[in-house]
C-alpha cells in the first residue's frame, strides 16, 4: 500500500518517534478532543457493551484507551500499519491494560485484516483514509464483507465540491487544505459512493461537524 507523500514512508519514522515518546503526535493533535469525538461516534451509532468493534488504523489507542472501558472484556479489536505503535498506547494509554489481550493488535497495512475473528459486529476508520490513496478504502470495503456478522462500519474521508478542479488544492472548512492525489487526499462524494455500491454498502452521509472537516459515513452490507 502506498502512502503517497504521508510521513510514514520515511524509514524509521515510527522507531523515531517513539523513541521520543511522541506516540500521541503520529495520530496528529487534539487527542482529547478527537478521541471523545470518536467515542461520542461510537455511541450515537449505538454500539453496546456485549458489541463487538474493530479499530482501523486504530494508532497508539486513541479511541481504544476510551471504548476499552466501554466494551465488555475482549470485544475491542485493533489494527494498524505498525503494530509497535498500538502497543506503545497499550502500555500508556489504557487504564486497565488487562482489559485488552495485545494479541488482539493485529499489524495490517493493507486493510486484509488477518487473524480478525468473524464475531466483529461493529467496525470504525476514523481519520485514516485521508492519508491515503483512494484505491485503499475500496479495498478497506471489499475486504469487510469477510465479516458476516459486521452490521456498521463508520469511516470519515474529506470531501471535494464536484466543482472544484482535482488539480487545485481545497481548503476544507476547518482550514486543512486537502489534494486530490497526495495527502492529506480528499474524494468526490460520488467516487466514495461509487465504490460502496461496487463492494456492496449502503451508505449514509452523517451531517454532524467532525474535527478538521471530516466526513462521517455509515456503511450497511446491502442483502
């Protein structure tokens, strides 16, 4: 997977930045903030204790130090491109780190999701797909219908006007300039669609505001 003028690429990035106890910092700012946002995300859509939930891109833990809390004991799963990341968060992040087996940190940089158990009812990728190129949530989509018993999963993208030229930068309402082919990456709304439909989702657009002018969508299987 490629990601396209993100920072991760650079060798040794991730050793680097943890070795400066900078975990929190990889995942960008406003970490309280963030983090309530996608516990708030979390319940509104009404996931409930006994649910199950897989974190994507789920980093050092930021909406797992709060919804490991939340869940029963063993129904929060995570993965990300590097695993040394969530386990720097396990280690301190979590209030109770025996809630969370680290075994169910599962490294995965290219949305294959291995070693994910088929009992994930609920999935959430919360401010990953804009560091990457677009193909990645088509594939991030294909490869969750290998969960049957998954009824949701949320994931935010930056959208871009229909208008606005893909060889122009686009400001967001929150002020991050976003770019049709490097990161931050932005979509159209009909390409986002366009891929659920050919991966077979249903989407809804959620109209409440998200940090830095994300946009949150719900994906249901169609069938």
């Amino acid at each position: 997977m490629s990601y396209s003028h993100a920072p991760y690429t650079r060798p040794g990035f991730y050793a680097d930045m943890l070795a400066k106890g900078m975990h929190r910092d990889i995942v960008g700012g406003r970490w309280e903030e963030t983090g309530e946002r996608q516990m708030e995300i979390i319940e509104e859509a009404g996931v409930l204790p006994h649910h199950h939930l897989l974190d994507i891109g789920a980093g050092p833990l930021r909406l797992g130090c709060k919804v490991v809390e939340y869940l029963d004991p063993g129904h929060y799963w995570a993965t990300d491109a590097s695993r040394a990341l969530m386990l720097v968060g396990h280690g301190r992040e979590l209030v109770d780190p025996a809630r969370l087996d680290p075994a169910q940190l599962v490294e995965d940089s290219g949305f294959e999701f291995p070693d994910i158990p088929e009992r994930i009812t609920h999935a959430i990728a919360f401010g990953v797909f804009p560091h990457l190129p677009p193909e990645n949530l088509a594939i991030c989509l294909r490869n969750l219908q290998r969960l049957p018993q998954l009824e949701l999963f949320m994931f935010t993208v930056f959208l871009r006007p229909d208008e606005i030229e893909a060889e122009l930068p686009y400001r967001q309402r929150d002020g991050v300039v976003t770019h049709a082919a490097r990161a931050p990456h932005d979509m159209r709304a009909g390409t986002v669609h366009g891929m659920a439909r050919d991966t077979g989702w249903s989407l809804r657009e959620d109209p409440k505001k998200l940090p830095r002018g994300q946009i949150l969508f719900h994906a249901r299987r169609v069938g």
